[in-house]
C-alpha cells in the first residue's frame, strides 16, 4: 500500500516537472527576439527625446559655430539621448517602417551611429531608442591618432561617429545609392550640431581620418564605412568657426 500511494505521488511530481519545462520551453520560443536581445547584451535605454526646447530654430542655426576646444565637463544620459534622437531618431512609426529625423532616400536608411565616451564604446539603436554596448576602453585618444592628431575629439566628452551601410542602398539606386548616403550623413551632422546648441553645447565636423584605421579602432563591420567623427561638448569659447 505504502508502495502504491509512493509510485503514485512520484508520477504526479514527475508529471508536474514535465509541465513545467513545457511553459519554460514556451516562453523561450516565444519570447520576443528583440527582449531576448536585450536580456543577453544588457542594452541602455536611453531618456525619452524631447520635442520642444529652450530656443528658436533660427536661434540655433545664427548661434552655431565649429569648436575644437571643450572643457572636461561630461554630458548627462538627457543630453545623449537628445543628440542621438536628434541624428537618427523615430519620429514617426509606420506597419512596415519607421520614419527618423533625417530624410534618407527611399526611408532605407543606411546610417548607423556610434558613441564614443570616457566610459567605452556604443552602438545606438534607433528601434526602442537604445544603446548597445561594444567596448569599455576609452578610444578617444586612439581616434585622435587616426585623424591626423585632432586633439578635439579626446577632449570632448563625446563623439558621435557617423558610418554608411551603401549595400542598403545599393539594390534600389545602385552606383547612384553612393551619393545619396553621402547627401544623408549631411542632413544627419546638421542635426546634431542644431542639436548641440539648442542644448548648451558645441561640436565640430570631422572628415580628416585614415578611415581603415577608424574601422580597426572602432571593430566595425567591413561593409561599416565612416563618414564622419563629431565631438560634442561645452565650449571653452576658443578657436571657433
């Protein structure tokens, strides 16, 4: 008897454990890719972006100059957020696609952007309006080193580097696809240098850099080519242009 009532208790318990790995096996099938993405690479969700600021538009574009001198002042994750919303953010959603704050042509997007700060290495995601990251070295001083000893970039606190994906273009404009990445990285730099002064902030375009060097620097993707390199950071109000 005692037998029985154990067999049976047994088979209830192994029956229990059976379901169990069911709903947990469940659950990872149909866990979303983009949760469990997040769950395995630790992402940061950055501050909602802000829609309205504290100036004029045509207040920033009269105010905006190039600064290649920033104090040793960091941005706060506020700031960040808004330049990277400012350079690549969704403005509007769609069923099929989202639409950000740069035009690109056909919407197909072929930009990715990097943040380069005293605390690593970071990839934004526009999709969720996050940041992935990539490395935890401080990379600005091997950057400066790569672009021809332009001291700005280790002294601001951030830079964004902006990189072309042509292959994203390729299959629509073809050749032609080239010159259309290129017209984009302007319509996105624009941005964020608005951005910076509507913020407080200054930053300066860079195109001076061996750009194999920057791809060896940065581990980007081979088909990740960089366009631009832009410190961002408060002015010491020297050397503008």
């Amino acid at each position: 008897m005692a037998i029985s009532i154990f067999s049976g208790f047994l088979r209830k318990k192994s029956l229990v454990f059976i379901i169990t790995l069911i709903v947990a096996a469940g659950y990872v099938l149909f866990i979303s890719k983009e949760d469990r993405f997040m769950a395995e690479t630790k992402l940061i969700q950055l501050p909602k972006p802000l829609i309205k600021g504290n100036i004029s538009l045509e207040e920033a574009i009269f105010r905006r100059r190039s600064q290649r001198s920033f104090k040793q002042k960091d941005l706060t994750l506020q700031q960040i957020s808004q330049l990277l919303w400012a350079a690549q953010g969704i403005t509007l959603e769609k069923e099929s696609y989202n639409l950000r704050t740069a035009p690109s042509a056909g919407a197909l997007y072929p930009m990715e952007i990097y943040l380069l700060t005293k605390n690593g290495l970071f990839r934004y995601l526009p999709n969720g309006h996050r940041l992935e990251p990539l490395s935890e070295q401080d990379l600005r001083g091997d950057l400066v080193v790569s672009s021809l000893g332009q001291v700005a970039i280790n002294q601001a606190p951030v830079n964004i580097v902006i990189c072309a994906v042509y292959s994203r273009l390729a299959s629509k404009y073809g050749q032609r696809g080239i010159r259309y990445a290129h017209i984009e990285v302007g319509h996105i730099a624009q941005n964020i240098h608005l951005q910076s002064v509507a913020l407080g902030l200054s930053s300066v375009p860079i195109g001076a850099f061996n750009d194999e060097e920057v791809k060896k620097i940065l581990s980007l993707p081979a088909n990740h080519e960089p366009l631009y390199i832009i410190p961002v950071g408060y002015s010491n109000a020297l050397d503008q242009n």
